[in-house]
C-alpha cells in the first residue's frame, strides 16, 4: 500500500530487541526498556505523509541524519508499521492523547517529540504490539468524519 501523498498525522510503531540507553540529542540519555513504541508525528509540509514518513523509515547512516528525536531511537529501533490519515487539520496532540491512554502504555522519555507543544510526550512504550484497531476505535468517537487509518507493515512495500 503506497504512503498517501497528502497532509496527515502517523504513528509510526517501533521494536527494540533488548533495552538500552540511548542518548537523544539534547533531551539526554535514557533506558528504553524492550518492547514496542508509538511515536505520533504529523506532516503538513511539503511532501506530505509520504515525505516525513519516507524521511522516517530512511536508513540512519550518518549522525548527520540525526535531527527528530526519534532518529536516536530509530538507530537501534526499526520501524515496524506506520498508521496514518490524511487530513486538512493537525491531530497529532490527540493522537498522542490517545497513545498515552492504550492499556499498558508508559511514558519512557518526557517531551520526547513535544518539544514544540504542551504534550507530555509524542513517544510511549509497550511491552506488546499495539492494535490499530484498538487504536482506531479510541480515534472514532473524538474524529467521527475521518477516514480509517491506514496501517502499513515494513515488510509491504512502501512506495513513496
């Protein structure tokens, strides 16, 4: 399924094998137990959806790439699957909201990808994968009008 062109908000869902500390820019170093991760974004910029989560699922080569806070995490963390949906209007600090709100979720890093808004965090923890479907369900009485999301697994091709 290719990654939609337009405006939109992500989740992208990350695995980390084994926990470990990891320094993230000027935020510090931090342990990131194992388990699954939610990082909300959003793109409104040029290229859209598939130009911010293109940027995201890019290998990191270099510490030059290294500018969201979730580049740190990525280096040790691969995307696993990408939820997203097109929209004319940020959701992004809702979606994080919600993210925060799933069974089991922790806050691993303080102002992790909120360093521009008031959200205690856009990154949160889970042991186990976490279910669009729950996911989605939590989003559909806040966001009646909206399309579904749409989830994309890493091992489906991502044209861009």
């Amino acid at each position: 399924m290719p990654v939609p062109k337009n405006a939109g908000t992500y989740a992208l869902i990350l695995q980390l094998i084994a926990g470990r500390l990891i320094q993230v820019g000027k935020l510090g170093a931090f342990h990131f137990p194992a388990g699954h991760y939610i990082y909300i974004g959003s793109a409104f910029g040029p290229g859209g959806l598939a130009g911010r989560i293109g940027r995201h699922i890019a290998p990191v080569k270099s510490d030059s790439r290294l500018h969201w806070h979730v580049d740190y995490l990525r280096r040790w963390a691969p995307v696993t699957e990408i939820w997203c949906a097109e929209h004319a209007e940020p959701r992004e600090h809702d979606w994080a909201e919600i993210a925060g709100r799933l069974p089991g979720s922790t806050l691993p890093v303080p102002r992790f990808g909120a360093s521009d808004c008031r959200c205690r965090s856009h990154l949160f923890h889970l042991e186990g994968p976490p279910s669009v479907k729950r996911f989605q369900a939590s989003l559909n009485p806040i966001f009646p009008a909206d399309r579904p999301l749409h989830a994309i697994r890493m091992s489906e091709k991502t044209d861009r």
